[in-house]
C-alpha cells in the first residue's frame, strides 16, 4: 500500500520531513530575461543535486574560516532546500529555528537571453540589497560555454550546456558554492556570540527583560509579528500559571544568552552537514538551557537532539546517545548504540518531553511557543513515523525518506503489525489535529492542516484526509473573506468617480484564479475532498450510490463557498451544477434562488473573462421527457397507399385466415409517419423542471440519423416545476427514412449536451458485480444514469415534394343543400393547388356520409334477421349518398392551377353531412408502373338536409280470381267483373292469362308541403312495361293499383347474400333462438329466404319517380320513389308466386257438358264426362315425380257429409295415382273418366304430392276451385 | 452527555442516523450537540470509518470497541457480518454498555433486513425501528 505517490527526484523536498530542520534555505530567483519554462527546468536541475556530501566540498583555507570546514565530518552532508519564493512571514522564528532564515540566494540566468554581462553586475547588487541576511548571493549563468576566468566577477558562476556538460558538473559548482556558504558560516555565529540578547520569537524588544513579569492582561494586548498567540491545545488549562523565582536575574539573564547561543552554533553545525558537532552542542545548550528553565529554547535544543541522531542513524556512524535525553531508568541502555525499536519509542518519548515543554512555555509570555512551531514538531514526528511504518519498520529506506525525504519502496508488512504502527501514528495525528487554529494565520492553518492530511493519506486513511481538508477549506474560507474585504476597503477608498466598473473588474480580475490554475493548487484539494465523499467530479453522466447523501450535500456546499471568496467563477458553476445533481432534493427552495443566481452571476463572469467551454452538463439528466411528432393541420400528412391489386390484397392473402388476431394492429407506436421533402414538421418535446427556479434553455435543436435534414434552434425559458412542452420544427432536405435519435441542448452555464433517445451500449450490458470494500466499492457503485431517460423510436419517411391542394370553391352555397328523399343533385369543387412546383397528378376520392354510422351500427344489433341485415347492407354499401360524376383520370391540377370536379349528391334517409375525402398525389413519370404511391388527402365537409318526399305506406297483394262474385256496385251500373275486365283491358292483359298476374296495392304517402306527380313502372313482360301516374296532395295518402306478373322460377333455396366484406365466422340465427320455436314476430330461415328472394324479384320489376313541378324554386325537382321500404309477408308470396307444380283441372270437350265459367262447368247428370288433369312442372329440379291425388266433394256441405260421394259419382279407375318424371317446364296429363249420378254442385280438387328420397315431399294443390254443376 | 448514532451501509452510506443524549443523572434523553458539532458528527463518524475497516481484519469479534477519537470525543465500533457499520459518537468510555446496546441494535437491525421490503443499504426509514433505537438508547445510555 503505497497512498503516497512516487515522489521523483526533482521535485522539492519535503518541508515537514523529520529532518527538515537540517537542511539550509536557499532562494532561487530569475535574473535577466528567463522564460519560465526554462527557469522551471533550472530549478529542476539544482533540485537533482541538493544533497552535497562534505568529503566533495573543499575547504577554505582561511585560519579563521574553518570552524565550519567540511573537514570536520567527511561523511556528512549539506542538504539545500531550494525555495523560489521568500517566506518573510516566518522571519521571525528565524533565531530559534535558523533553518527558516534564507542563507543563500541564487540568482539564475539563461545566458542566451544576456547581451551584457556587465548589466548583471548591477542585478547582483540589488539582490544583496534586497537579501542582506543571506550569506552568500550568486548569480548561476545556465548554458554558458563561457570559462569561469573569462567571467567579470567571482559572484558569477558557470553552469555549461546540458548536453556539453556531465552530470557532475553542476554537482561541482554546487560543492564550490557550498564551500563558500560554509566559509561564510562563521562570521555569522561570531554575530550571534556576541549579541547581547537573543529574543525568543514572540518577544518584543521592550519587554525582552520583563518578560517574566508581564500580567495576563498584557500578554492579551501585546501582538505578535504573526499575531499567534496563545494556547495550543484546547487541553491546556491556562489559568494554572506557574511563577517563577525572580533571584539570580542577571545570572540567569546570562546563562540564558549563553544557552541560546549555543544553541544557534549547534543549529548551524547541523545545516553544514557537521551532525556530530551538532549533536554535541545541542547537548551542552540542553544542559544550560535546562539549567535556567529556558523551556522554548530547552525544547527545541532537544528536537535538534533527535535530529542529529535520525541524521546520524541514516548516515550509518555509531553516536552516543546524551544522557539527558534518555529516560532516567534506563542506565543499562547508556553507551550502547540503540537498535530500531528503541531509538524510535526513545525519539517518540522526546517529542512528548518536547511537547510538555513548549505547553509549560506558555505560561511566560513572550516566551512562549509558537503555533506553527509547536504543530511542525509534531507533524514532523508524524512524518518520522509514517515513514518507518510504511517501510516496515527503522530500516534504512524509512532513514533515507526522514532524511531525504527519498520515495519508500513497496514492502510487504503484517496486517496485524501494520496496523498497529498506524494507530500509533494516528495518536500523534489527533495531537496534530488538537491544535487550536483560532489565533494562527490562513498560510499557518494551511500548512498545519496539510501536514496531518499529507500523512493521513500516506497511511491509505483517506477519509480522514478528506475530513482535514474540509476542515482546512472552512479554515480557509472566512480568512479569504476577510482578506477580500480590506482589499474592498482599500479600493472603496478611492474616490467613486475615479473607478468606473470595467477597472474594477480589471483590477479584481488578476487576483481571480484563471483557468488554467485549475489543474492544481485548491480546486485539485476539493476534487480530492469530493471523491473521498463519493461525488464523482470527472465524469458527469454518472450518478454514484456511494456516499452519504448529506455530506455529500455539506461538501459541495463548502466548495462552493470556497470557490466564492476566492473567487472562482468556473469553480462555482462547476459545483453548484454538481449539488444540483446530487442533493437537489435536499435543497429548499430558497436555497435553490440563491444557488442559481449566484450561477448565474458567476457564469457571466467566467464569461466575460474568456472562458467559452463550460465542462459540466446539465444536472437532470430526464430534461427530457418526450419528443413526438404533431400532426400538422398547415400540412395534410401523406399516406401510402397500394396501386396494384396485388399488393392491395396482400393482406388477404397473407394466410388462411381472414381474421388473423395475430396480426400487429397500426397504434401509435408503430406507425410511421411520412414527412415530404422540404416542408417543415413541427416535434413536441416534453421538458421537465423539477427545480424551484426558471431554466434557462439557450439553445435547442433536434438530432436524428438518416437523411439530411435542418432543424430550427431555438431557446426558451422553462417555468418552474413545470413539465413544459416546447415546439420546434425541423425540415427535411432529402428524401430517404430519417431517425429521431434525441435532441440537443444548452442550459446555461452548462456545455452543450445530446439527449438520445436510443439505448446505449452501456445501459444494455448488464453491470459487473463486484464486491468491494471501503473505498475501492466507489468504483463498482457508479451508475451510468440509464441514459436515455426514456426509450422510443421516432423514425420517418422523407417522401417526395407532393402538391398542397385546397378547395378554391364550391358550387354550394356554405358547403350546404336541401334534397328531397331520392332526389340527386350535382355540385363543382373547384381545386387549386397551392404548391409552386409540384403538379397534382393522381386525384381520387372517398366519399363518408352520416348515414354510415347509424346503419353500422345498426349492422351490430344481433336480433335482425338475415333479409334485414341484406337490407342494411345494401343501403350502406349500394345506395351511395355521394358519387363522383367527373372522370378523374383527365383531372390534373397544374402547379398553381385550378380544376373542377362534379359530384352527385342522392337525397338518401339520414343524411345530414357528407365528407369528401380528396386523395391525391404526384407521379412524376407515368410510365412507370408504381406499386404503391404516397398521397394527401384533403377533407371537404358538406351539410346536407334531406326532407321526407314520397313514402311507402305499406301494399298489399290481390290474386286475380275466376271466382269473383258478381256483385253490383253502388251506383247499379257496372259489376266487379266489369270493372276487372275493364281494367285488365286497360293494362293490356288477357282475360284468359289473368291468373299469371295479380295486383299489388301500393299505398303512398306525399310528405312534401307541395303535391308530388307520382309514376311507378311494373315491368309486365320481357318488353311491356306498364306505368301508373298519379299527382298526390301534400299530406295524402293514396293507393295505386299496379299489375304484377306472378313469378315464377325462383329457387329460394339459396342463402340470403352479405354485402359486408366476408367474415370468418358467421353465426346462424337459427342457434340463437331455443329449439325450433320461433318467436312471435319471427319467420323460419326457410320462409325468410322464400320471403326475401322473391321481393327482390318484385324490386327488380318495379320502379318509381316523383316530379315536383310547382314548387321548386331552382328547377324541377325529381327523384325516384324508394321502393324497398316495401314490406312482404309470407301470405303475400303466395300470392305472387307460380307454385313449383301447378295442377290443372279441366273437362274433355262432349255435348254433355257446357261451360259457364273458367273453371266451371254445367253438366248432365248420367252422362260420360271425361276429367282431364294437367300436372305442370316450373320447378327448378330436372324432373318431378309425385302421387297426383283428386278429391271431388259436395258443394258447400260440411265436411262430414260432403265427402260422402259415393253413390253419386261413379269413377273409372282410382283417384290416386304416381306420375312421374315430369320434366322441367313439361305438362302431364291424366285422364278420369266419371258419370255422376246425383244432380247438385260438386267441388274437385287436384293435389300433387311430390315424392322424394326421404319424407314426405311438398304438395300442391290446384288454386282455384273446380266446380261441376250438375242438372 | 450526547450521542450520535450512525449506520453506515457498504457503500459509505447512511443508512440510519440518529442524535440522543443520556437519560441517566438527570439528563432529558435530548442531545446537547453545539450547532457546530450537529454539522460535524456525520464527518467525525465517516473519517473513522478509514480505521473501522482496518481494525476489522484484526479481530474476529464485532464488536470493536473505541477505535477513534476526536478532540473529547470517542467513537466506538461494531461490524455485523454484512459489512454494516454501527458508529456511536459518544464522550465518556464505557465499552460495556456500548457493546450491550450494539448487540440489541444489531438484532433491531437483523430484523429489518430479514423485511422483504428492505434491501442492503438502503436507508431505514421505518418509525417502529426509529422508536425502538431510541428505546435501546434509554435503557443503556
């Protein structure tokens, strides 16, 4: 486990390494003209060779120059800590932790860039005037192939090209360099022994000898140089103050300078790599120091203690540990080179001696400890222990990364031993964390809480790393603030008109973090701080499960408070579009205005800066909730529709099924919708805005694949908690199928985004389970928001420019006209067409009336019988309301032209509107045999009234019989038989023929306020058609007499036929009702088919008009009576028909016989008459064959008596006999021969009962009666 | 003395969050959090979930006892067998009580999971639950 990442060489040392205290301070600053590349790869070429043994330095030969000489301790080393900028802040702990003061300063040139050497010489003037407390000011010329005798001055040292020059060579200046830092030395601890006073670091110059008698209440008032004061863990009871004995002041006074002093000598002979010196001078400070009760002094001579012996350690030389600083129980352990254990619990023991130290300093002000002090003691001993633990204990990589703060290889350590390590790590590191910061500065802050998080993430504790972060960013926060309020201040000073808005956003502008400091410095710190809290900031289209949901809202919160004092614009946009995607649920509502205005402002201002690319997407990634196609009424939506029969009877022949349920219906999913060339669509999108504030949607536009097409872009405001449905239109610029696939947006201050509509990949595959745990399971609990929020597939056809036709005019008044019943009327629709190029070539049109609705519907009532559902049938499908009288084929409509089509209208029983559906389309090349074509429909709506002109009031039938009686009339002239013969005359058929035909009785009513003329036609014969008139009244109902031929031929045994398209399965009527009882009202299947066949016969022969030639206003009105309102009963079919066989009766001619009627006969009693019966057959059958069956009876007796014939008529032969095989339309005749003995009127009647194969046939009976009078 | 009490789910998050304060020497059952350390408890108790994983490879016991602290406050630990983290913000130490009342939670806790409406991690929101953990906190805190 390696949390810390391989540290290159280059890069600085690390300040807070446990021997950071041995390593001098050297400050690095351009110097002439030098790009800050090539200064940044300078540093990094000094940074490779900071450590500089001592054995390579040569000494100077100066007698009073060597108390620091290399000589001393060859094996030691001198460490530069190479600094590009000045840390004046902490100059004044520069006496008690000399390591802080910079000793060196470097000034580095690019010798390319310099004309003039001699312009140097002034530079290096300036940086001694500007560093005086540097020992040694240098100016290195980079790249100068130059010899160091050919330079004007020894302050200028020579550094040759990289690739002319070994690695060596700048390790040799650096040896030269440090031996003149080294003869400098000197001179500086002679200062410092002869100083008068050596002040602690919070003590002022005035009070430096009253220091002990200073009063709480001064210590408040006095401010320190960094203003820190007071007490450093919250542990610390202040109140229990010790006072101290004032005797032997002056002794005191003087050992106490002593001490110090010698302490200052043991700090330099540890930063010039002389560590044994060191070590032993520290010892001897230590004594005296103690000796006095110089705590602060006391306590950092014995951290210098414990660093000599690290350094030592590392170095590999034996050293003898002080006994002062041993525990005091330990004798045993004196002299003795300590192993690792021990010198690592004996190190951790001194921090805490040193620790209890510098809280007892707190108790004498002025002397007390510093903050940052006292925490970089301990978080350097943090360090110490952080790199034995992760090397697995006191080996040598741990040494070297105390030392040189050297990477530490990977080992494998002992969980067990390991943690162990850890916890007592983390011990220090809650003694770190204690520290209160109330009083310390934001940079101290800083680095003291970056010290604890840089070593709680060497341990792998990242959460805890990412708790001091946090901390230290509230740290933070209220401190930029305050800085940037005097900043304010300051610039409010200045008079109002002098400052106009663009200066100060000028002016403020270079303090703003620019964007390209985003990569490191802060923001990476909240980047950190927001992954350990499970917000993932790298990708944006995922939602991660991990975390807690409140801190996760607490954190983004703090970033976004943070990104607002510093300021960072991109910061606050990146954040709070972050917050609104993680926690917008949490967020009140006021919360959320504040949020989004402050988005807003900062977005502006990021803008205004220069920064174009917003990173973030929109937060709600279900913006959208729908894209649809609208249904354009500006632009009639084409339709395909098959050409060729074939294709237009695929369907039925799909299978053998015609109803299959299977078969996919057209609903909304599935259909296509067909778009033409260049003519724009309108799309729906359903966009969601869940959030309390006003979305500001910049731009939007559709994206689709297929064929090209140009989208509007458009931009539009969405309301608060609204689903808002926006329109766009979008206009295809090629024929082919073209794909919705999504749209794309902009909100505002966020980058443009594509909402797709078609799965992913990654919403597809199904994730990985895979178990984690702690921090690694972030990895495993990102959840791709399954994007797209919705699935669907809008998919069109882009079809050929068609033409756009309206109705220019029509030729009735307001779309509107009066009918009455059966009458037909014409009208002109005048089409134009709209579109510039594009000729209307392939018109068509469909006619829908009102009547359709009530007479389907009327279809589903299951009671009706089978003729009344023909009946419906055929006024739905036959008796059209509206035909087309125009041929259509010669009807083209030129591009921008007109044409005219006539249309018939009929006056038809509840018609009240009628709509003309206008199909048409362009063909573009007629000799192409197309299959299928796309068309547009254009809807025409006509009112139609339609007023009640001559109704069927019912009929009846009447046979003409031979057998009429002969009954005068009222006024005594004429007989029934007159008048028969009369009128049988009139309509030209023969006395003789007269049972072929019978009368109907037609009863009609005129409901027309005007009379009405009134002809129906009976067709009589194949050429005769007989015509009766009448004018009818208004409001009267009359009767006509019409002849009707009888019918004959029927073959009724045919089922009654469906005009509906045919139907899978039709159920018969017979099995709704129970049994074979019919219900009242109702007629056997055999009668209703008998009844139904033979009034289509009678349809076929009649016919009827009406004329109004009074009242019409526009013309004559006429139109044709509607006769099927004409209902038969079964008594009337035998009337009209001509029964399959007919029996005839007659007489042979005698003398003995005379006629006195058709079918009756005067004979003489006793006397040979022969009885002729004719058997005809009309059946439809080959041949008939049957028992013919005579019955003679008496006249007008009853039954009983009549039939008691027996002794008055002798008959030769039998009364029953078979005839057989009578031909179709043949007549047998059978012949009787009888005598009749008793005069009186008797009565014959013929049967015929057919014989079939099974039971009993049918049987006919002569229709009239046969009547033999005798005398 | 106030306590915080935390279930933490696999995935670092929440399930179950709760503020008390002690019944015993006259205490109201009432939590006595500053506004400051409202804030800071669920931060405080997710920092130390670093050692709580840590810590749970070097015991076979659940119950794990105080395992970190800050400032004056400690926290300790309990680990069920599904990786369900009890944390308990509390003052003083008293290993005991603390180790009683994270067995009863923890049977509290068992019987949710066993609910067929309850999944892992997902947060307890179930008032009996809530009324029953506070009744635990009565009888041990």
């Amino acid at each position: 486990m390696s949390p810390q990442p391989q540290s290159v060489v280059s890069t600085p040392l690390d300040s807070l390494s446990y021997a950071a205290p041995s390593r001098i301070r050297a400050f690095l600053c351009p110097v002439g003209l030098v790009s800050r590349p090539r200064f940044l790869d300078f540093v990094c070429r000094l940074q490779d060779t900071a450590i500089i043994r001592l054995g390579d330095v040569t000494p100077d030969p100066r007698p009073e120059r060597v108390m620091f000489s290399p000589q001393g301790f060859p094996d030691g080393f001198v460490v530069y800590n190479f600094v590009t900028a000045i840390d004046s802040h902490h100059a004044f702990l520069e006496d008690l932790e000399l390591y802080r003061r910079t000793l060196a300063v470097f000034g580095l040139a690019d010798y390319n860039n310099i004309n003039d050497l001699t312009d140097l010489q002034v530079v290096i003037g300036a940086i001694q005037a500007q560093h005086p407390q540097a020992l040694i000011h240098k100016v290195i010329l980079f790249d100068c192939p130059l010899d160091q005798n050919e330079l004007p001055s020894v302050d200028f040292i020579c550094v040759p090209p990289k690739r002319a020059s070994r690695i060596t060579s700048l390790r040799t200046t650096l040896c030269d360099l440090t031996s003149a830092l080294l003869a400098e030395l000197p001179l500086l601890a002679k200062a410092f022994q002869a100083a008068d006073t050596i002040a602690s670091p919070l003590a002022r110059d005035d009070d430096y000898d009253s220091v002990m008698l200073t009063s709480s209440a001064f210590t408040h008032s006095r401010s320190s140089p960094a203003g820190s004061t007071g007490s450093l863990p919250s542990t610390i009871n202040k109140d229990n103050r010790i006072s101290y004995p004032l005797s032997h002041h002056t002794e005191r006074q003087r050992m106490r300078r002593k001490g110090r002093s010698m302490k200052m000598i043991a700090n330099m002979y540890l930063l010039a790599g002389r560590t044994f010196d060191a070590l032993k001078e520290y010892n001897d400070a230590l004594n005296v120091l103690k000796g006095v009760s110089d705590h602060l002094w006391h306590a950092s001579s014995l951290e210098g203690i414990g660093i000599c012996m690290v350094v030592l350690a590392h170095i590999g030389v034996p050293f003898v540990i002080p006994n002062a600083v041993l525990p005091p129980l330990s004798p045993s352990s004196e002299k003795k080179e300590l192993e690792q254990p021990q010198l690592l619990d004996l190190l951790q023991q001194m921090t805490s001696n040193i620790l209890s130290l510098y809280n007892r300093s707190q108790n004498f002000p002025g002397e007390s400890v510093p903050q940052i002090t006292y925490a970089e003691t301990i978080l350097r001993t943090t360090n110490l222990l952080a790199c034995t633990t992760l090397a697995g204990g006191w080996t040598s990589a741990a040494r070297a990364a105390a030392v040189l703060s050297r990477p530490i290889p990977e080992v494998s350590i002992p969980h067990s031993q390991f943690h162990h390590a850890k916890m007592n790590v983390m011990n220090w590191i809650s003694a770190a964390q204690a520290v209160r910061l109330d009083g310390v500065d934001a940079v101290d802050a800083a680095r003291i809480l970056t010290g604890v998080a840089a070593t709680c993430g060497k341990l792998g504790y990242f959460r805890k790393r990412g708790f001091v972060l946090r901390q230290l960013v509230l740290e933070l926060i209220p401190r930029i603030f305050q800085a940037r309020q005097v900043e304010q201040n300051r610039k409010s000073r200045v008079p109002r008109s002098d400052i106009d808005d663009d200066e100060y956003w000028e002016g403020s502008r270079d303090v703003h973090v620019q964007p390209q400091d985003l990569d490191s410095g802060v923001l990476a710190v909240l980047s950190d701080i927001c992954t350990v809290y499970g917000i993932p900031v790298d990708s944006t289209s995922e939602v991660s499960t991990f975390g807690w949901q409140d801190v996760k809202t607490s954190i983004l919160k703090t970033c976004i408070g943070l990104c607002q004092v510093i300021p960072d614009f991109v910061g606050i946009v990146r954040y709070t579009s972050m917050l609104f995607r993680f926690s917008a649920e949490d967020l009140s509502v006021d919360e959320q205005l504040t949020l989004i205005r402050n988005f807003g402002n900062a977005y502006t201002a990021a803008r205004s800066m220069g920064v174009q690319d917003f990173e973030q997407e929109y937060w709600d990634a279900y913006l959208v909730r729908d894209i649809a196609v609208v249904e354009s009424s500006l632009w009639a939506v084409p339709t395909l529709v098959p050409l060729d029969a074939a294709s237009s009877n695929r369907s039925d022949s799909s299978g053998p099924f015609i109803y299959n349920p299977f078969a996919k219906k057209g609903g909304e999913e599935g259909k296509k919708h067909l778009f033409v060339l260049d003519e724009p669509v309108e799309f729906k999108v359903i966009l969601q805005n869940p959030f309390a504030f006003e979305l500001d949607i910049l731009t939007m536009s559709l994206v689709g694949t297929g064929t090209s097409f140009s989208s509007d872009v458009i931009s539009l405001v969405v309301p608060p908690r609204k689903l808002y449905p926006a329109s766009i239109y979008l206009t295809p610029t090629s024929t082919g199928v073209l794909n919705i696939t999504g749209c794309r947006f902009q909100v505002l201050g966020c980058k443009e985004t594509i909402f797709s509509m078609t799965p992913t990949q990654a919403a597809v595959t199904p994730p990985v389970r895979i178990k984690n745990f702690g921090l690694d399971a972030r990895s495993s609990s990102m959840v791709k928001i399954p994007s797209p929020a919705f699935v669907k597939n809008v998919s069109v056809e882009v079809v050929p420019a068609l033409p756009v036709l309206r109705v220019n005019r029509i030729s009735l008044p307001q779309s509107s006209l009066m009918l009455l019943e059966g009458e037909r009327r014409r009208f002109v629709i005048v089409l134009g067409n709209v579109s510039e190029t594009v000729p209307a070539t392939s018109i068509s049109l469909k006619f829908t009336d009102s009547t359709t609705k009530s007479l389907s519907a009327a279809l589903q009532e299951d009671f009706r019988g089978e003729s009344d559902r023909y009946e419906i049938e055929m006024f739905l499908h036959k008796r059209a309301a509206l035909r087309c009288v125009t041929d259509l084929n010669d009807v083209k409509v030129p591009a921008n032209g007109e044409a005219e089509i006539e249309v018939e209208v009929l006056g038809k029983r509840g018609l009240t509107s009628a709509c003309i559906e206008i199909s048409y389309s362009h063909v573009f090349d007629s000799d192409v045999v197309l299959k299928e074509m796309y068309v547009r429909t254009l809807t025409l709506d006509i009112n139609v009234t339609v007023n009640a002109s001559i109704e069927v009031a019912g009929c009846d039938f009447v046979p003409f019989s031979y057998d009429m009686p002969m009954i005068r009339t009222g006024d005594g002239k004429a007989t029934t038989t007159d008048i028969l013969l009369k009128f049988l005359d009139q309509v030209g058929i023969p006395f003789e023929e007269m049972d072929n035909y019978c009368l109907m009785l037609l009863d009609l009513r005129n409901s027309w306020p005007s009379q009405l003329a009134v002809e129906i036609d009976s067709r009589t014969s194949a050429n005769d058609i007989h015509t009766v008139k009448k004018v009818i009244q208004p409001g009267h109902l009359t009767r006509l007499l019409v002849p009707i031929r009888r019918i004959i031929d029927i073959d009724t045994s045919l089922p009654i036929p469906s005009l509906a398209p045919p139907k899978q399965f039709t159920r018969s009527s017979v099995k709704s009702l129970s049994g074979n009882v019919w219900k009242s009202g109702l007629w056997s299947p055999e009668v209703e088919r008998t009844v139904f066949w033979y009034r289509e016969e009678l349809l076929k022969v009649l016919d009827g008009r009406w004329i109004d030639n009074l009242s019409a206003i526009d013309g004559l009105r006429r139109g044709a009576v509607e006769l099927r309102a004409l209902r038969i009963s079964p008594q009337m079919v035998d009337i009209i028909r001509v029964d399959d066989v007919v029996v005839n009766l007659s007489l042979a001619p005698s003398q003995y016989i005379r006629k006195s009627g058709k079918y009756h006969w005067i004979v003489e009693a006793d006397s040979f008459i022969t009885l002729v019966t004719s058997v005809t057959s009309h059946s439809t059958a080959d041949s008939v064959s049957g028992i013919l069956r005579i019955q003679p009876t008496l006249r007008n007796l009853p039954a009983s008596i009549a039939l008691d014939i027996n002794r008055r008529i002798l008959f030769n032969g039998i009364l029953q006999m078979p005839v057989v095989d009578i031909k179709s339309g043949d007549t047998r005749r059978v012949e009787t021969d009888f005598v009749v003995l008793v005069r009186g009127e008797y009565e014959f009647v013929a049967s015929f009962e057919e014989t079939t194969a099974g039971f009993g046939g049918k049987r006919y009976i002569g229709r009239e009666k046969f009547v033999i009078s005798v005398n | 003395m106030s306590f915080y009490l935390a279930i933490i789910g696999t995935k670092d998050n929440a399930v179950y969050d709760l503020e008390f304060g002690t019944y015993r020497q006259g205490g109201d059952g009432k939590p006595k959090f500053s506004a400051d350390m409202k804030q800071l408890c669920p931060f405080i108790v997710h920092s130390s979930l670093d050692i709580v994983e840590e810590m749970q490879w070097n015991t076979n016991v659940m119950h794990l006892k105080v395992i970190d602290k800050f400032y004056n406050y400690l926290i300790s630990s309990y680990m069920t067998a599904g990786n369900i983290k009890f944390l308990l913000l509390h003052e003083t130490r008293a290993d005991d009580v603390i180790r009683q009342f994270f067995v009863d939670l923890y049977d509290l806790y068992v019987k949710t999971l066993m609910s067929p409406f309850y999944s892992v991690d997902q947060p307890i929101t179930s008032a009996v639950f809530d009324q029953r953990v506070k009744m635990l906190a009565k009888k041990y805190l």
